[in-house]
C-alpha cells in the first residue's frame, strides 16, 4: 500500500497543484469578495444589530449540518468527493445571484445559508489536497492550503470597498458569480487521488467508524479551540470590526489598510509554516501564546480611536490567529488514520462552524443591547477561555 502511495504522489505535476490552488482561489474569493462590506450594507438596508449577526452568522448554520455527514459519506463515497466540490461551486453562482436580485431579509438569509453550502465542501478539499503529499508532509499541505485561503481572503476583501464605492453594492456579488463559474471549471480538472482504504474500515458499521472517530486523541478539544477562533473571526474582521471603522468615520475604501493591517500577517504566519519544520511537541506552547495575544489585543478594541490604532491591534490579532487555524487543522491530520481523515475533517469544521454561527449572533445581541465594546469585551473572554483549555487540556 505504501509503495502505491508513493506512485500516486509521484503521479501529482506541478499543474495539479496549480489547477487545485486555483479552485481554492475561486473557491474562497466567491464568498468574501463582498465579506468586508456585508455589515454595512446590511445597516444601509435598515437591519438592526441583532438582525446582521443573524444574517452573518447564518453562514455556519448549513456548515454545522451538513459537514460531519459529509466527511462520514466521504469517506465511504470517495468517488463523490470531486463532484461534491464542483456542486459547492454551483451553489455559490445561485447565492451571489440571490445577493444581486433581493435584498430582503429573508432572501439574503437563505444567500448566505447558500453560502455556508458552499463552505461546507471545504472538508472534501482539505481532505483532498492531503492525499496530493505523502503522510509526513500534512503540516505543509495545511500550510499551503491555509496560506492560499487567507491570500484569497485578503485579496477578495482589500478591493471589495473599491469596488463597491466605484460600481454599487451589487458589483461584488457579481464578481464572486463569476468566481463561481471559474472555480466550476477548475474543480472539474482537479486530479482525485484514490487513497485505499483498510479493509476492517472497509467492513465496518457506520456507528463503530463514528465512535472510532469520537475516540481520536485531542480531536474534541481541538475542535473547541478552532470554534472560539472561528467565532473570534467572524465577530471581528468578518463582523464588527469594519463597523467600528465605519462608526469612526472611515470609508468603505479606506477599509483596505485594516484589511491588510490583519490578513498580510495572517498570511505570513500560514506561509512560515510552509517553510519552516516546526516540532509538533512546541504546537501546545504557541497556541497558548498566540490565543493569550489575540485575548488582550481584543479587549483594547474599544479604546482605539482612529483607523491606524484600530489597524495596529489587529495586526496583532491577525497574527497570531495566522498561527492557530494551520496548527489546529494540522493537529486533526496528525491524528486521524486515512481511513478517518474524511470524518475526522468532517467532525472538526462541522462543530468549529458553531462557532462561525453562534458568534455574530451573540455578538449582534450584545451589541443591540450594550454597544459595540462590549462586543469586543466577551471576544476578548472567549479568547482567554481558550487559553486555559490550551493550558489545561492540551496534552502532548
């Protein structure tokens, strides 16, 4: 099985990876190309507070159903893995498509739950680009993976406020259709390689493979780690961040600088880690610090008072959340057998997708009922919640 391994990998050409790179690029841009703006365009539409951390959040609710099951049939349906992927793309053309045409709260709700679709075939992606390595390689494959994510991120939202102040609010939406239909295109040629899998979990019941799944070292506390960073995410620059902006008077095109201010050291944090062997027995000590700086720096939010002391802080934070994402995902990989990966994937960004959902809501709640630093105060406690389970729970 090994030496088929090592045929299959060798089977892989640059313009594989470069063909796969670009469905994730098409893949992530289609979604946050509006991203940035979306809070705002939400208040120019009437929506108070509570209703656009309904509508952002929202996002994650379809994550949260449908990726566990994914990775599970995945991992029995592997044939379907690719067509899955392509079907996420169809599915973001008809949620940008919603975006353009409707602007009711009801219909960008079910755009974005269209949206979180989409999301949800990340698991077959992730899952999928690991079997283009060879098994001691799986931090690089999330590290090029994550790095390409949050290039896209950054490239997406940094002209999306450009966008909209030049062309209107509906440009972005069309442009992510587009993204839509080129990530169809790519993902139709990606190159699927078939992994065998072992013959006992080839015969075994769908419930023993789960509770196989459950018992994974590390996995639920990892999972809980990366749901307080998703929701950290999308409650700050994904969320509220460029409100607090907007409320001091930035514009949407000035947006660029916090933009960058986060995703450039996001990005070079997952890019380091392409290049650099970090021993796994050191991965405990740098989430604790990177989720202790992401905490404090959360809690001096509400006392910035201008677009480069706001930009400041989230340098900060999307530093090291840059740090946190390639970790946790390479933990999940680390720890999962092949024939589990899909599930054990599946399981990881279905419950950290709560927290993608649960976030904005609260937040918006918060911020309804006692203002936008209070948003900022119960981030930063999340952030600090995560610290002591790293300390805690984390074992080597």
């Amino acid at each position: 099985m090994e030496a088929i391994q090592k045929k299959q990998h060798k089977s892989i050409f640059l313009k594989d990876h470069m063909n796969f790179l670009a469905a994730i690029f098409c893949f992530w841009f289609a979604i946050y190309i509006y991203s940035p703006v979306f809070g705002v365009y939400l208040q120019s539409k009437g929506f108070s507070y509570s209703a656009v951390g309904i509508i952002i959040g929202s996002y994650g609710i379809t994550q949260i159903l449908l990726r566990l099951p994914l990775g599970v049939l995945s991992d029995y349906l592997s044939k379907l893995r690719k067509h899955l992927l392509v079907g996420g793309f169809v599915v973001s053309l008809i949620s940008c498509l919603i975006l353009v045409y409707f602007d009711s709260f009801f219909m960008i709700m079910i755009a974005r739950l269209f949206a979180g679709i989409t999301a949800s075939m990340w698991v077959m992606a992730t899952v999928l680009y690991t079997y283009y390595f060879s098994a001691n390689q799986s931090a690089k494959a999330m590290g090029t993976l994550q790095f390409v994510t949050v290039a896209t991120q950054f490239v997406s939202m940094a002209i999306s406020g450009f966008i909209v102040e030049q062309f209107g609010w509906n440009s972005p939406f069309w442009i992510g259709a587009v993204a839509s239909i080129l990530g169809i295109l790519f993902a139709w040629n990606i190159k699927d390689v078939q992994v065998e899998r072992q013959a006992n979990a080839q015969q075994s019941k769908l419930i023993q493979h789960l509770r196989v799944m459950l018992a994974l070292p590390r996995l639920k506390m990892v999972t809980f780690l990366s749901l307080v960073a998703h929701a950290i995410l999308f409650i700050t620059i994904f969320g509220f961040s460029p409100i607090v902006a907007a409320e001091n008077g930035v514009s949407e095109t000035s947006f660029i600088w916090l933009i960058c201010a986060f995703f450039i050291p996001h990005a070079l944090a997952s890019l380091s880690l392409v290049f650099t062997d970090i021993d796994s027995r050191y991965n405990k000590r740098i989430l604790f610090v990177c989720f202790g700086l992401t905490a404090i720096f959360l809690f001096l939010v509400p006392f910035t008072s201008s677009l480069f002391s706001l930009s400041l802080v989230h340098f900060v934070i999307g530093l090291a959340l840059g740090f946190v994402f390639p970790i946790l995902l390479d933990e999940v990989v680390r720890i999962s057998p092949g024939y589990l990966k899909m599930s054990a994937m599946g399981f990881f960004q279905s419950f950290y997708a709560l927290g993608i959902f649960f976030g904005p809501l609260v937040a918006g709640v918060i911020a309804e009922n006692f203002g936008l630093a209070e948003v900022f105060y119960f981030t930063g406690v999340l952030g600090g919640g995560a610290v002591v389970v790293v300390n805690f729970g984390f074992r080597k």
